[in-house]
C-alpha cells in the first residue's frame, strides 16, 4: 500500500498532494500562489494537520538541500514563513519543532546564501507573538550559531559583512523571542550572555564606527558596527532590574580580556550606550557595577584605573539626578579609599607619580559630578562626610603622606563645595563642619591653607562677586568692580555674631603664617571681604574694622620677614578702602585715602601694587621695617569717626584675645564675648532666669548614675501618692471642707506675695543695671526680682488672688 501511494499521487494524504502543488516543474519560476493559498486554507481550516504539514516540508528540505536544489529550498522556506504569519492554532508548536529544525539545517550548510536565508526566517519567527507558551524549547544552538556567524572572518569580504549582520539579526530575533516570555528558555543566563554581548562588542569595535551623539539618530544598516551598536541598544533597553548585571559583567570582562580601557574611547562608547539604553530608575545599577571593578582592579596600573573612573564619570553625568542610588556615602567611601590607596601609591613607587597623579585628578573630578547629581542637603553631608575623611593636623604626623592626602581629601572637598549654591550660611557651614575645616586653615602647608581658604570662598559667595575680588587692590571706586551686595538675612546676621569671633581668629591666626605666600594672602584678603559682603551688617562692622587695625599691629610688632610685612600692610589697607567704601562712612574714607597717599608718596611696598607684585626683588622693599605714623591707619581717628555716626565704638580700642594654641587643639568658643573683651560666662545661673544651672563638680560614674535613677523613681513615687490623696480629698471629702481648706491656704500666699512686693518697690529701677555684675550669691535674688517686676496691669498686683489648686 505504501509503495502504491509513492508512485501514484492520487494516494497521496491531501496535505502531501497540496504541499507538492506549491512546488512548480521548474523551481525558478518561483512558489506557485495559488496553491500555496489552497494550502494556507487548508491549514486553518483542519489545525491538527499543520504539524503534518510542517513534517513533510521539512523532509522536502532535508532532500533539496542534500541534492543541492537551492531554488527549491527557497520555495520550501517562504512556504514556512507563510504558514506561520497565518496560521495561530493551538497546535503551532509542533509545527515550529519542525521549522526550527529546517532552520537549524540551513545554518549547518557552509552556503552563505542559505545561512543567511535561515536568519532571515527565524527573525520573521521571533517577531511572531504565539498564542500558548513553550516548556521545552531550547535556543542553545541558535545562540552559538548566531555568535559565531557574528565573529565571520571569511576572506570575501560581502560573504563576511553579510554573515555578521546575519548573525547580529538573529541574536536580536533570539533575544526578542524569549525575553518577553518567562516561560521560554533563560536568555540572561551567563552561558548565553557570554556569547551575546561579546559578539556585538566585537563588531561594535570592528570598524572603528564612532558612537553617534544622539541615541535615535539613522544607521546604515550594511555596516554591521551600525547595526551592533542598535541591537545592543535594544538589547539593553530590555534588561530589567534582576538582569542589569548579566548584561554589564561580560562588557567589563570583554574589556578586561582585550585591553580596551587604555585607551578608554571603545569603553566610553560603550557605556554611552548603556546609560542612554537603561532604564532610567536602573542606572545606579551600572554605576556600582563599575564602582565594584574599580575595587577589583585595585591593583593594577593607573592608567587602567584612570580610565575606569573617567568612564564612571561619564556615566554619572548621563544618569538622572536620583540615579546614583540609595547607598551615596558608600560610593563615596569608595573614591576616597582609592584616592588614599593612590597618595600611598605614589610615594612608594615615584616612576609611576605622573600617572597616579592623572588618576587623583579622575577621581577628584568623579567626586564632583557626583555631587552635582546630589541634592543641597546631602552636599552638606558630602561635605561633611570629605572633611571626616581629612586627618587632622598634629604635632607627632607632619609626614609627607599625610600632607599629600590632606591636599587630595580637601581638593575633593572643594570641588563639591562648587557644587552648592548657598541659601544660609548656618546651613553651609555647621559646626561639625565648621570647626575642622578653620583649623585645617592653621595647618603648616601653605598649600592646603590656601585650599581651605577657595572653599570658605565658595560656600560664602552667594552672589557671585568671587571672579571680581581675587585681586588684591587700591581703588579709587570700589563700585567699578559691579560688585553685587544686597543685606545680610537676619539667620545671617545671627550666625556672624555667634561664629565671628571663630572665624576672626582663624583669619588673625593665618595671615600671621611665617610660611605664607602672595596667594595664601590673597586668599585671605577675598575671605575677609566676602564676609563684609554677604555677612557685614551695622551691628558686625566694627568687628571687622577691629579686625583689620588688629592684623596691623601685630605685623608691627611681629617678627616676621619684610615681604610678609609689607603683604600684610598691603592687604589691611586694601580691605580698610574696599569696607569704608562700600559702608558710606565719608569721615572713615578720608583717613584710609590719607594713609593710603601717605604710602604712595613714601612707602609704595606697603601698597599692593608693589607688596604683590610677583616679579619683585630684594631692591624693591626696604631695608627697615620702622613704620612712621603716617603710614599707619589710626584706630583711635577710626573709633572717633565710627562713634560720631552712631556706632558703638567701645570694643573697637579692646585688647583682641589671642588664644595659646597648638595645630592640634585649638580651643573655640563660638560665642563673640571674647573678642569683644566682655566678661560674661553664657553657661552662668544670670543667662537662665528660670532654673540655675548646677555645677559638674560630682565625678560621673555607675554608681551616682545609679543613685540618680533610684532618686528620681522615689520622687515619681512620691508625686503619684500626693496626688492620689489629691484627688481623693476631691472626690470624698465635704465640700464645705475643701472650700476652707483652700481659703487659708490662699490668705498665705497672698500675705507672702505682698510681702515680696513691698520689698522690691524701691530696688526695681536698678534691676537691669546690675545684671552682668552681680556675684554668685545674689543670683538667685536677681532671678526671683526679674521674674516679679515684669509686669503691670490695671488691677494691683497684691490685690490679685491666685488659686492654689487647679481641677483639670
């Protein structure tokens, strides 16, 4: 029976006669329409024989390719397509067994034609959504095939580009057929990514094809850099949260394989790429991938390490500015780790100093555009968390590696601190913060002063008035400078008044350095002044003047070379110009002018057009350093001027009180009594009118500890048992007893409230007067006088009747 229906058609199955009829007598003249529509409707109409179908196309495939029939293969494959555009029965699977089959047949055969038609079928299958899912499909082969094809070396070179965009095309058509579904093969596994993401590398880096700026912009789709460089677009754009890695692991590993970080062009492009292609809520993700290789390749020359943090910093400026990712201070601890591992680095090994010092800069900069990625309130912390970092000047460490790290750590510092705009200075500038930045500005580098000194600029200049105060001169307007002042914020102001005496201390300390250069005093000048401009008010510019005629003295009376002397001079008539200027005060303009024509005429080297003048020598200053009067701003001329306008001129003659101090320990008070010289302790009973403070003169250990909380749960006792019989006098006792209970207790209150009235009388106009200079023993009188004489109401005061208990 067999035999008979392999000879006579007529016993042939209907599928197998219509799968014969699409096939012409001569196979060049192409797939016969007609029949092949006969078949299509045949298929739809009777599904359970399209894997049938699907069977004996493939065995007519099998024959054709065997007999070198390529025309017939041809016909035989555009047949598949069509049925599976078509048909979407329930039974497609068993015939995409089949087709898969006959694909895999073709990519077998070393003819390009036919490698390249299979692609082009199995691109057309993956863009087919199925109906029903697939348990036990593999795409394993169609993974290696496809790679393979992409790394094609074959000496024509058409066949070559033609079997690399092929491959390219069917590694897309793989990806895009069993990422959407779960229940598919795992396409993210590191057998297959291996494969995938290296072979769209390559031919990403085959042709030197630059990376476009733009991430929509046309490719042409013969150049297979071209379309790489677009299916690894796409390819990224479908990872999702869990598969990030899968995709950047074998990107760094390829990179690592074939030295492709120095230069770092081919690694830039490729991160582009990703950072453009990503989601944008997963781009913290390629971030710490990279911050994690950085700490695996610890070890290894500079230049590779350079190239990394280049590349990452490249990456954060793409990523959007909530992308960085919850674990900020980490990435941060983890630059600065290297920036120290590199400062270690550099003084074990000098040869290799250049590159790690091009290393240092990478990671300063990456530093920076972090933070600008950053919102203001966690600058501060940045900042906070940098200046932790700094180790802190000390008498037994001056050694090199340290001053090296400290110049790296502060560079760092004030490249995120240009990155802040300022709103209030007490929120740039908190105590945890302040404190050992000022005392970084004492430290013996000139150098690192200096930093100190552009990052106070940065965090003070609101305005924007730095560029046009970096030069240190004598002007004749000061308003020609277009300088832009507006009034200090009363949070401004508070926070000078408390903080002054700190800052002022610091800046008295630092111009005083034997070691200081023309910049560091330059640097001073444009921190004394950005402080009268952002911070000046009426009630803080005569500190400020105290301050100049202080620094004039002790250059007087220091010992200090002739060139600091003269920088100095320099710099307190420079500021006394700019600050009497730009205040209105007329009378002080004159004395400064007077002093200052006084100079030019005599003494141009105590002028800055002579003090920092770069080009100077030896001949240029004099051979004494005896001041004549005249060439001296006198404070007491000042003090006059200053109190004739209004001002209260009686801290401006007092000794300013330098504190002895050391690198390491420097003791601050942030309050302003010390410079203004008044004697007044703020931790005193007086500055507390509701409770006096005690004395710490107990020593803190676990037994007075223990005694406290003991004591403190016997009161609380006791407290619950006064009012429990409170409350229970209330609740059962008569009430003709709890009305005569409270009058007499009323009568003696108000008999000794009378009392103490009658007796202050006669003391009160004096109350205020003697706030400051009462002794220990007259406090609590003080206290009890201040609290009582507030007040005045129509009705007197000892007429007033107070209850003693208040139900409630």
């Amino acid at each position: 029976m067999t035999d008979c229906c392999g000879c006579c058609a007529a016993f042939k199955p209907r599928y197998k006669r219509l799968v014969d009829s699409i096939f012409p007598a001569d196979p060049k003249d192409g797939l016969v329409k007609s029949n092949m529509d006969k078949l299509t409707f045949f298929a739809m109409k009777s599904p359970d024989k399209l894997d049938r179908i699907g069977e004996y196309l493939a065995q007519r495939l099998s024959r054709d390719v065997y007999r070198q029939k390529y025309s017939s293969v041809n016909i035989a494959m555009e047949a598949l397509d069509t049925l599976l555009v078509t048909c979407h029965a329930q039974s497609l699977n068993l015939f995409v067994e089949s087709f898969l089959k006959m694909v895999q047949k073709l990519l077998e055969c070393n003819d390009v034609d036919l490698q390249c038609l299979a692609t082009a079928s199995f691109v057309k299958f993956a863009n087919i959504e199925e109906d029903t899912p697939s348990y036990h499909r593999r795409y394993d082969f169609f993974v290696s095939k496809f790679s393979s094809m992409c790394h094609s070396n074959d000496n024509n070179l058409e066949n070559c580009t033609r079997l690399r965009i092929s491959g390219l095309h069917g590694l897309q058509g793989v990806v895009r057929k069993t990422v959407t579904d779960d229940l598919q093969c795992n396409i993210w596994k590191p057998t297959h990514m291996d494969k995938i993401v290296p072979s769209l590398l390559f031919n990403m880096q085959a042709t030197g094809c630059p990376a476009s700026s733009e991430p929509e912009s046309p490719k042409d789709e013969d150049n297979p850099s071209s379309v790489a460089e677009m299916v690894f677009r796409d390819f990224v754009c479908r990872a999702s949260y869990g598969n990030i890695n899968a995709v950047i692991r074998p990107v760094l590993m390829h990179l690592d394989n074939h030295n492709l970080w120095v230069p770092n062009d081919f690694a830039l492009k490729c991160f582009k790429i990703i950072m453009y292609s990503v989601q944008a809520q997963y781009g913290y993700i390629v971030v710490q991938m990279l911050m994690n290789h950085l700490d695996e390749n610890s070890k290894e020359y500079a230049k590779i390490k350079a190239s990394i943090v280049d590349v990452l910093s490249e990456t954060v400026l793409i990523a959007a500015g909530g992308s960085i990712g919850p674990s900020v201070l980490e990435v941060f601890n983890t630059l600065l780790r290297h920036l120290r591992i590199s400062v270690d680095t550099v003084l074990v090994e000098g040869q290799r100093a250049n590159d790690e010092r091009h290393f240092q800069e990478a990671i300063i900069n990456t530093i920076g555009d972090f933070a600008n990625n950053l919102p203001d309130y966690q600058k501060i912390e940045i900042m906070m968390f940098v200046m932790g970092k700094v180790p802190l000047p000390s008498e037994e460490a001056r050694s090199g590696p340290e001053v090296l790290l400290q110049t790296m750590l502060l560079k760092s510092l004030l490249k995120v601190a240009t990155k802040y705009k300022t709103i209030s200075m007490a929120n740039a500038f908190p105590s945890s913060f302040m404190e050992p930045l000022l005392r970084m500005s004492l430290i013996k580098d000139a150098g690192i002063r200096r930093i100190v000194q552009e990052i106070l600029h940065t965090l003070i200049d609101r305005h924007d008035n730095l560029s046009k105060l970096k030069t240190v001169g004598i002007y004749k307007d000061v308003n020609q400078l277009d300088v832009t002042i507006k009034k200090p914020q009363r949070q401004d102001v508070v926070f000078i008044r408390k903080n002054g005496s700190l800052f002022f201390w610091h800046l008295y300390e630092n111009i005083r350095q034997p070691n200081n250069k023309v910049d560091n005093y330059e640097s001073i000048y444009t921190t004394m002044v950005l402080i009268y401009i952002e911070m000046g008010s009426e009630e803080i510019l005569v500190e400020l003047f105290r301050l100049a005629l202080e620094i004039q003295n002790m250059a007087v009376e220091s010992k200090l070379p002739i060139t600091h002397k003269c920088a100095i001079h320099a710099v307190v008539a420079a500021y006394l110009n700019f600050m009497s200027q730009l205040s209105s005060l007329t009378v002080v303009c004159q004395i400064v002018s007077q002093v200052i024509e006084a100079r030019r005429k005599d003494a141009p080297y105590y002028l800055p057009e002579v003090a920092f003048n770069r080009a100077n020598t030896s001949s240029c200053y004099p051979s004494t350093d005896i001041m004549q009067k005249v060439w001296l701003f006198n404070s007491d001329a000042i003090s006059e001027a200053l109190s004739k306008i209004g001002f209260d001129v009686s801290r401006l003659n007092a000794p300013f009180t330098v504190k002895p101090s050391t690198l390491g320990s420097v003791e601050l008070n942030h309050s302003i009594s010390d410079i203004n010289s008044i004697n007044m302790d703020p931790e005193s009973a007086v500055s507390t009118p509701v409770l006096a403070r005690k004395t710490a003169t107990e020593e803190v250990t676990f037994e007075s500890m223990k005694k406290i909380l003991e004591h403190d749960q016997k009161a609380k006792e006791q407290e619950k048992k006064r009012q429990l019989q409170i409350y229970e006098s209330f609740k059962t006792g008569p009430f003709e007893d709890i009305v005569a209970r409270s009058e007499a207790q009323s009568q003696i209150f108000q008999k000794k409230l009378s009392e103490i009235l009658d007796g202050i009388e006669d003391e009160q106009p004096h109350l205020h007067s003697n706030h400051f200079n009462k002794d220990e023993n007259e406090q609590g009188e003080i206290h009890d006088k201040h609290i009582l004489g507030l007040s005045v109401h129509s009705i007197p005061v000892h007429e007033m009747k107070f209850p003693q208990l208040f139900v409630y």
